[in-house]
C-alpha cells in the first residue's frame, strides 16, 4: 500500500482510471454501432431478396400458374441464409410456402407477421420500408430471427389480366413475407464485443504502462531526487547538486532548489565567518589589553638604552630597529582591532619601493635562517600611492613570512621575488561597487548573498505573475550573477527596489545587445550602473565610469618557490582563521591582508601551482 501513496502512483492510477472509463465508453458505443449498422445490412439484404422473389414471381401471377410458383417458393426456401419464404392473400390465409405445412392456414392479424399492416382494424394500403422489417424470436430460448413483409400491390396489370380479375378498388392484393434466421449475426455480433473488450483491455492496460513509464520519468524520479535533495540538505549537506537536466517546471524547480542551497551554503558560510571576525574582534581586544603592556615596557627601556649608549653606534642602530618595530608592533596590534571593526585606514602619500624595502629589513633574519632569498625588482617609475604605510607594510612582510614558510627550512633554501610595476588598467572587470541605491536612497547592496566573498547588488523582478530576486555581480563588467527569475526576451518585466518597490526599470530603453528590459542603480557620486534582465546577457553599462578611460595602477607581484596551493583551497585561503599551515598558522595572515587592501581600494588575487610556487598579485589605485 505505500506504493499507492506516491505521487507517481497516483497520477498514474487517476489518468489510467480516466483512460478507461474513457475507453469504455468508447467500446460501448462503437459495439452498438456496429451492431445497427450490421443490423441495417442484413435488413437491406432482406428488402432486396424479397423484392428480388416478387420480381420472378410476378410473370407466373399473371398467368395463374400455382405449381411454378409453389416451385420458384420452394427452391428460395432451401437456401441455408432463408428461414422461410410464404405468401398470404389478402384475408390473411398462407397460399404459397417454403414449408407446405403451413400451405392453407390463416394468419392472426395479431400474429408478428401481421400487427405491422394491421395496426387498427383495416389493413394498411402503404407500408414504409423502415416498417416492413421486425426481429423476434419463436421461443424465448430460440435464436432470433428477422422478418420482411413486402406488401403486393394490384397493379394496373393485375386488374387487367385475363387469368383472373381484381377489382381496380382493391389496393393491396396479398404479403410476401420473408424471414432470415439472425444465428450467424448474432454470433458475429458476439465476435465483435469479445474483439473490443479484448480490445479496449489491451488499449488500457498498454496505455497505463505507458503512463506509468513516462510519469516514472517525468514526474516521480524528478520529485524522489528533490525528496532525496532535501534529506541531503536536511542533513547538512548543502553541497548537494539536483542535475539540471530537464526545461520544464520540474527542471526550474531543480534549478531553483539549487540556487537556494547555494544561497543557504553561503549564508552558513557568511554566518561562520561573521563568527570568525567576531572572535577575531575579541582576540583583537585581548591582544591589545595584554600585548600593549609588555610591549610598552620593551619601548621605554629600548629608548632608556639608546640614551645611554649613544657612544656605541653599532648598538645605537639595533636599538633603533627595536624601537622602531616596537612602534610598528602596536600599530600592528591596532590595525588588526581596525580590521575586526572595519575601520578607515589613515591614507597618505607613500612610495611602495620604500615600504617594501622596510619590510625586507623586518624579515632578513628570518628569511636567512630558512635560506631564503629576497629578490626585488622594483620599477623606477612606482609613482606615489595614498595608502596608510603602516598597513601596507604589514601587508608585505606577512606576504614575505608566509612565501618563507612556504618554502621551509627542509628545501634547501628558495627564492622570493617582490616585483613592482606601473600600469594602466580598464575599468572594467576590477572596479567594486560597494554603493547602490534606489530613487528612495534605500541601499541595494545585500550581505547576505555574497559572490566572490562580495555583497551582491539585489533587486527584485516581476515578470508576467512570477516573481523574484536577481543578485548582480559587485565587480563591475562581470556577470556572475544569481538569478531567483530569469525573464526570457519579450517578456514584460519591472525591476524595484525590494524595501520600497521603487522602480528601477529603464522603459523604453530595451538591451542593445538581446533587446531584454533593463534597469539601472544610483552610484552616489559616481552615475547610474545599467544591466539586463535576461540570464543569458552579460551587458551592462557605467557610463560616468568608463567615460575616464584606463586608470593607473601600481602592481606588485610577489613570488615565491614553495610548495604552492591545491586549487581547491585558493577560495578559501583569505577567510579568517584557515590556514594551508596545519597547526604552524592561526589564519588570520591573509584575512588581515585582504582587509587592508580592500580598504585601499585595490584587489588581491593568488595564482599557484603546487610544487612549482605562488604568485599574490596586488594592484593599488593611483589616487589623482
């Protein structure tokens, strides 16, 4: 019995139920048509017989001639298809006969043959066709038998002849009265309902394997592999993947299903990694309460020490290197509480040569206990950049320990090759929107949908009763974007806002490049971004934007040998608290660097090759 509670089961028993009333019905009605029109057949064949027996009848009538007559009657009568062939006159009594026991008799006008012309008390003079024929049966268990009465009319050659005389009045001068056993049609008849029952049963249970077959695989296994998604992300396994095989109303089910567990996964993983920067907030403030002391105490006596040995320039200049990373220490330890609470970094004019060059100073002692040697090839023409060189600088010697440890102690030593560059870059592809509003000012940028670690831009779509979100790629000239509706071209579509429903669709400004609809967002103080509906575009315009051409950039490429990345982990290696390092590393290298770049407006990105090495390649914007 839990078969028949599945979806499938029951679709496939309500359309099979329906399949066969309706084939009953049609077995039915097609049965009883063949029967009347079998029926109508043997009729006509009757109607002709007995007007073929008048016809040869007729000449012999005329001439009186009773034995050639009773002879032509009787040699009809023999014929297996014939019952019986008689005729009566006028009063009714038998004068001719295929069975001579019946020769002499007279017929009640009640009797089968009789009630057709005799329905009052004189006889008919006209009988219709349709009337001349009756289906009977001798005895309730007999066969039935089917009867013709063919009415013989005194024609102006009957009243005329000189064998004998019938008055012109009189207008019907006898029957002839044919009778055809139904045993042979009866048994077709029987024949045909076996044959369509036969039929009709093998119509439907061929049809119900059929339905079944193509429920099974249109409806049930589609919907048992969603019950099965469910029990998977049930569990927690929001990596589970429906195949998107299908373009009907299951597969955009299927399609959306997956959007929504992956909208779920990032949610969990936003979620960790709010949880992780929350820690990394209490951390920050426990670092900075108990670090600052210590550190505090090693400054006040490195300073008391230079003072008393500035005779000994040798130790002056060591002292000078602990006070100053003393310095940088703390800045260190505010930075990281900065980067736990978001805050704006204090940007100046800085030359990036310089602070690599300090952090290389840092980190020499390090990097020759492992054997490491620090390659700089840094470019003349580095213009300044406004960044806040504290940050930047801790940015460069975590780059540097990281390649070191990358490259470890058990190599043999390795090289890292810091490379500094200017260039021009379009726009397009690593510009963030970060701010997007409606015309109400209600802020568009959702956290909680993020694509590459980024807030998404969502607005809401409603297209022909269906509704829905679409997230935007913040990396303008991208399109990764995530579809909740996909609109197909010609579709009447309106983009809002989804806190004020304020509209952001482009009317009468259709895609230039799929004719789509449109719509567009406020960048405060930097124009209006526009995009297209349609899933399969990737058009989109900032005109205030590119309209100031290619931008200067300062590159810098560090390289090292080490062990390199597994791809599987690139995505992940800036999250807070993972770390490639096992137990060696706490995690939090990388995420301060993403931190501290993204609030200087630039982009970091890694390319690795385990067992060859890792390039990080960070490009900071020449501010005007």
């Amino acid at each position: 019995m839990k078969y028949f509670r599945t979806l499938g089961s029951k679709l496939t028993v309500a359309v099979g139920t329906v399949a066969l009333v309706t084939i009953t019905i049609f077995a039915v009605f097609n049965s009883r048509s063949d029967n009347r029109n079998l029926l109508a057949e043997v009729e006509r064949h009757a109607n002709q017989l007995s007007e073929a027996v008048k016809s040869s009848t007729e000449a012999d009538m005329l001439l009186n001639q009773r034995e050639r007559i009773a002879e032509t009657i009787r040699r009809i009568g023999q014929d297996p298809s014939i019952q019986r062939v008689r005729i009566m006159n006028k009063a009714g009594e038998i004068i001719y006969s295929s069975d001579s026991a019946e020769l002499g008799h007279t017929l009640d006008k009640n009797a089968e043959a009789c009630t057709l012309c005799h329905k009052a008390d004189q006889p008919l003079e006209r009988v219709e066709i349709a009337e001349r024929t009756r289906v009977y049966r001798v005895h309730p268990d007999s066969g039935r038998t089917l009867g013709i009465i063919n009415p013989i009319y005194n024609t102006r050659t009957c009243s005329s002849a000189s064998c004998h005389f019938h008055p012109r009045s009189q207008t019907v001068l006898g029957v002839l009265d044919v009778t055809l056993p139904l045993t042979e049609i009866d048994k077709a008849i029987r024949r045909g309902q076996v044959e369509i029952t036969l039929l009709a049963v093998g119509a439907f249970v061929t049809l119900s394997l059929i339905i079944g077959l193509l429920v099974r695989r249109w409806v049930a296994l589609p919907v048992r592999r969603l019950v099965e998604a469910t029990r998977h992300v049930a569990g927690g396994d929001l990596g589970y993947v429906i195949p998107e095989e299908r373009g009907d109303e299951l597969g955009m089910l299927a399609r959306s299903f997956n959007n929504m567990t992956q909208r779920l996964s990032e949610a969990r993983l936003q979620l960790v990694q709010s949880d992780k920067l929350a820690s990394l907030g209490r951390l920050a403030a426990g670092v900075a309460h108990e670090i600052n002391n210590p550190l505090t105490g090693v400054l006040t006596y490195s300073s008391f020490l230079q003072k008393r040995t500035k005779d000994q320039p040798e130790v002056q200049e060591d002292l000078k290197v602990i006070v100053r990373e003393t310095i940088r220490c703390r800045e260190i330890v505010k930075s990281l509480l900065d980067f736990a609470r978001q805050s704006v970094p204090k940007k100046g004019p800085a030359v990036i040569n310089e602070i690599i060059a300090r952090a290389a100073v840092v980190v020499e002692n390090q990097l020759a206990l492992n054997q490491v040697k620090l390659v700089r090839e840094l470019g003349a023409d580095v213009p300044p950049v406004t960044v806040d060189a504290n940050q930047m600088q801790q940015v460069f010697i975590n780059l540097f320990v990281n390649a070191s440890d990358a490259i470890g102690p058990d190599a043999g030593g390795g090289t890292i090759t810091v490379v500094t560059s200017r260039l021009k870059l379009s726009p397009i592809g690593i510009t963030q929107i970060k701010q997007a509003q409606c015309p109400k000012r209600h802020s568009l940028i959702n956290a909680e949908v993020r694509i590459d670690n980024k807030p998404s831009i969502r607005v809401r779509v409603r297209a022909e009763g269906h509704e829905g979100f679409i997230y935007r790629d913040p990396m303008y000239g991208l399109a990764r974007h995530q579809f909740g509706i996909a609109p197909e071209p010609g579709m009447h579509v309106d983009v809002t806002c989804p806190e004020c429903s304020a509209s952001l669709t482009m009317h009468g400004s259709p895609c230039p490049d799929c004719g789509s609809a449109t719509f567009q967002f406020e960048v405060p103080g930097r124009g209006f971004v526009e995009g297209c509906t349609n899933r399969a575009c990737t058009w989109q315009r900032w005109a205030e934007l590119e309209k100031g051409g290619d931008r200067d950039f300062v590159e810098i490429q560090v390289r090292d040998t080490g062990a390199g990345i597994p791809r599987e982990e690139i995505s992940r290696i800036f999250e807070p608290f993972y770390s490639t390092k096992g137990q060696k590393g706490n995690g939090l290298g990388l995420a301060v660097i993403w931190g501290i770049v993204d609030n200087h407006n630039g982009s970091i990105t890694v390319e690795s090759e385990v067992g060859v090495g890792t390039t990080f390649i960070i490009r900071i914007p020449v501010e005007p």
